[in-house]
C-alpha cells in the first residue's frame, strides 16, 4: 500500500461563484484555498463539528416545543401526585388555574363579544350551572378569583353591580357570561349583606 492509496487525490471544479466565495472565506482566515477548504469544512464535517442544515428547521423547532409541553405536563402531574400525598386531598381547582392556565380562544378576531375560558365553558355545559350571586349572604362572588361583591343599601347595591361588570372586565379580561348577566338581572335588593 502506497503513498497514494494512503492519501488519495481529489479533484472536483467549483463554479465561480463558490470559488470566489471559497477564496474571500479563505483570505479571512489567512489560508489558502485549498488549505481552507481541508481543514475548516471537510475536517469538521468527519469529524461531527460541522452539521448539514436541514430544511426542516420548523419541524425540530416544534420538536423542542413538544418536549418542553412534555416537561411541563410531567412537572403539573408532578406537582397534583406530591399535593395528594401530602395533604390526602386533590388538588383544588382554583390552584390548577394557576399552575396550568388554559388557552382563551375567539372565534371571530374583530368580534368584541364574550370570550370564554375553559373553565366558563364547562360550567356552561353542566347540568347545574354555577350562579355568583350567594343568596344565602346576599352578595355576589367572582368564582374565578373568589372576590366579594357587598352592599349595605340601594346606592351601594347598584355601585356593586356595576362593579362586579368592571372587576370581570378588568381583572379577568372578559365580558360577563350568561349566567353572570342572568344573575344580575335577577338579583333585587332586599338588604344589607351579611
């Protein structure tokens, strides 16, 4: 076995827009062209340095994505499984808003009617829908965030109404639902808050 078959010669032509490129890339480093080519591109690409750019970068973009979404979904399950063993109860559903909030959709872009949250759209779906006026004390409460809403005459009654629209509209960026309006306008006032 020869010198030659121990360090074979290779030969190929470049176009001139890749010579040139090849000769600007190589006087940058001080290097000759071949040299250049040899050490910075054919070297580091045997030797694992040098990685061919794949077209698909959008697909290993939503790879990483997904093994994020999957590290996190570990950390919530995670989080439900140590609650559950250290206080022997599930973990509330006030808590699991917080830890693992759900995506708000619109429909229409423009359209600046209600938008609903998972959470609004389950009680919705539920054969006893959740109202937030407590009848029992004679106030309303935001079942989102548990804010109370109390009046102890007329003025104040309506102020709170009014009020109860603004903290939905503000706090929770959201319109009333149906079943918030519906209270509203069932609820009279009767007395002072207890």
């Amino acid at each position: 076995m020869g010198y030659n078959d121990r360090n074979p010669t290779f030969s190929f032509r470049l176009t001139e827009y890749r010579n040139s490129k090849l000769k600007k890339l190589a006087k940058i480093e001080n290097m000759s062209a071949v040299d250049f080519l040899r050490i910075k591109i054919i070297d580091k690409y045997f030797n694992g340095e040098l990685i061919e750019k794949t077209k698909d970068d959008l697909t290993l973009e939503m790879e990483k994505w997904k093994l994020e979404k999957l590290k996190q979904d570990t950390r919530y399950v995670t989080l439900k499984n140590n609650f559950m063993e250290n206080f022997g109860a599930p973990l509330p559903e006030r808590s699991t808003r917080i830890l693992k909030p759900q995506i708000i959709t619109q429909t229409k872009p423009d359209a600046a009617s209600v938008t609903f949250s998972s959470l609004d759209l389950e009680r919705e779906k539920a054969a006893d829908p959740i109202s937030p006026y407590d009848e029992k004390n004679n106030r309303l409460e935001c079942l989102e965030c548990s804010a109370l809403f109390c009046w102890k005459n007329q003025d104040e009654f309506n102020d709170q109404l009014k009020e109860f629209q603004r903290h939905m509209t503000n706090k929770h960026e959201r319109e009333i639902n149906h079943f918030e309006r519906a209270a509203i306008i069932d609820v009279k006032f009767i007395g002072a808050s207890r």
